[in-house]
C-alpha cells in the first residue's frame, strides 16, 4: 500500500441514484479502517471550488446504507467546467490536505474527474452511480437494480388497471441513451412490446403488433418505451399515432420519471456500493489515479477513466431475443 494517502475527499456528481449512500459509507469506513482521514464534499463539483467540506467518521455514516439519495447532496456545476473554476477547486483541496479523490457519479462526472486530474495531478478513482447502466466497464452501476425493481412493481400495478378497463398503457421509463431499464424491466413485468433507442422497432411493426396482441384475444396490453426512443418526438405522440391507426385501443400513457431515481437500495446495490467503495479507496492507497471502479463476472476490476466514458455498453441480443418470444 502506498502510505502518501493520508486524506481521502469523496464527493457524489450528477443525478442521484439509490446506493450513492451505501458508498459513501464505503469510502468513509474503509478510509477509517487503514487510518486515513476521510472528507465529505458537499454538492459535488460545486462544493469542491467553494470549499464546502467536512470531516468524516465511521459514526458519522451511521444508518444511511438503507437511504436512497445522497447526505452529500448533488449539484450541476458549469463553474467547474472552467480553468478558474477548476483552480479555486484544487486550491481547496490542497488548503484541506486532501491527496485523493472518490467521484460518486456517471460519465459526466468522470469527465471532470479526468480534466481535474490531468491539470493539477490530483489522484482520482471513480464510483459508477447511474441508474441508466450506461456506463462501460461494469455490468452494474449503483442505482440500477434498485431502479429495475422500482420499475417492475410499478408496471405491476398500472397492469391490475389495464386489464381491469381493457387499456392499452404506454409505460415511459427513464433511458434517454440506453435501453438498459426498458428491456430488463420490460421482460420482467411481461410487457407485451418494449421501444428502446438502441433498436428500431419501426411504426408498421408495432402496429403489427398490438393488432396481433388484440386478434390472439389479449383484452389489454403494456408497452414500455424508454425516454430516448427514436420512433416518435414523445411517448404522447406515439399515443396519438395509434389511436389514429387503431381505434378499438383505449390508451392510457404512464411517466414514471423521478419516482425511479429513489427509493431505499436493494440488497444487491448496498452489497455492490460495498464492494466499490473499498476497491476506491485500496486502490488510492497502491498509488492508482484515473480508474473506475466497477463489476465484471461478479469480480471488482478497474477500468480507465478515458475508456468508461468513450466506452458503450450494449444491449443483451439475447434478451431482446428472449422479448420477441415472450410478447408471442
């Protein structure tokens, strides 16, 4: 282990997802465990240039591995996207002590975790927290699980409705470049069509489809749509396009929007935050800088900062395979 690490800054970017909390406690506990003095920066990138620090103990992260959200709060900060910005940030964290940094956050956060660190050589190690799952080097970011449950139990209920009136319901689920919720979220709750950017579905076919649905006696059906599907400007459009073609369809649509960024995180996301926070910080501590810490074939491994964010993860064929089966 490298001994120069005596001061560990953990801070959390971007939109919030469940398990951020169960993170930070990682960080701050393991940073305990090895004797090393542990920081909260508060609001993220905006906290850090105006120097909205505070010290960190193991009690001081006492019951918030249930908690969704994040105790160190989450801001957007353009300040920090400038060399002045990110100057009086630096000179913050040098006037703290602080020698290293854990970025709780997705791509975005990444990228100003990378800029910082190739301006002022402060050593960085980054956290995946997205619900998107967006992100590459890591089947799971923090948030996602949790998100995916959230989704299930609520097409679930809207369900119960759509079969008790004879409805079709569109369902939007968060996803504005990955399909990632859609499709998992979509089997899971036996969605009987599921649109996602990453695949064309096109008008014709789904109009195909849902009158298929009807002529095989289905008396209602659910259509789960990510945000950033590409087949009509917004999920009210493309209610509006298939009450036009097809009449005989009473549709609802549902938005299920920030509802899935909260919520207490499953076990597998406490479990996940867990395992993430300690590889951070040990790897701070072997003298690591510009890695994301993340999960491959349930083994915590390191990828580049530079290849997370240009990197794509793809969508499982084999799931929508297993969709276009289960829709029969």
């Amino acid at each position: 282990m490298n001994n120069t690490i005596k001061k560990v800054g953990v801070l959390t970017s971007g939109g919030d997802s469940p398990g951020m909390n169960a993170a930070i406690r990682s960080v701050v506990r393991t940073c305990a465990y090895h004797n090393i003095e542990c920081v909260g920066i508060y609001r993220g990138y905006q906290g850090m240039i105006e120097g909205d620090f505070k010290e960190m103990g193991p009690r001081s992260v006492n019951n918030i591995i249930n908690k969704g959200g994040t105790i160190l709060k989450s801001a957007r900060s353009k300040e920090f996207m400038s060399a002045e910005g990110r100057k009086k940030a630096f000179e913050h964290l040098k006037k703290e002590g602080i020698d290293g940094v854990v970025v709780i956050g997705g791509d975005g956060s990444f990228t100003g975790a990378l800029v910082f660190n190739k301006e002022f050589g402060m050593p960085v190690m980054g956290i995946p927290g997205t619900i998107d799952n967006d992100i590459f080097g890591t089947s799971h970011t923090l948030g996602y699980d949790t998100a995916l449950n959230t989704v299930v139990e609520c097409i679930d209920k809207i369900r119960d409705t759509a079969s008790s009136h004879n409805r079709l319901f569109f369902v939007e689920v968060m996803g504005r470049d990955a399909g990632h919720i859609a499709l998992n979220a979509g089997i899971g709750a036996g969605a009987e069509e599921i649109l996602i950017p990453e695949e064309d579905l096109g008008l014709d076919r789904l109009l195909e489809s849902l009158e298929k649905s009807r002529n095989s006696g289905k008396s209602s059906s659910i259509v789960v749509v990510a945000e950033g599907d590409k087949m009509g400007k917004s999920v009210f459009e493309l209610k509006d396009y298939i009450e036009e073609h097809l009449p005989e369809y009473d549709i609802r649509v549902s938005v299920l929007g920030h509802m899935q960024r909260g919520g207490a995180p499953s076990c597998f996301d406490r479990v996940l935050a867990s395992r993430l926070g300690v590889k951070a910080v040990e790897s701070l501590m072997e003298g690591k800088s510009n890695y994301m810490v993340g999960l491959i074939q349930d083994e915590v491994t390191l990828t580049p900062l530079e290849q997370a964010i240009k990197g794509h993860y793809p969508i499982d064929t084999e799931l929508l395979r297993v969709s276009d089966i289960m829709s029969t």
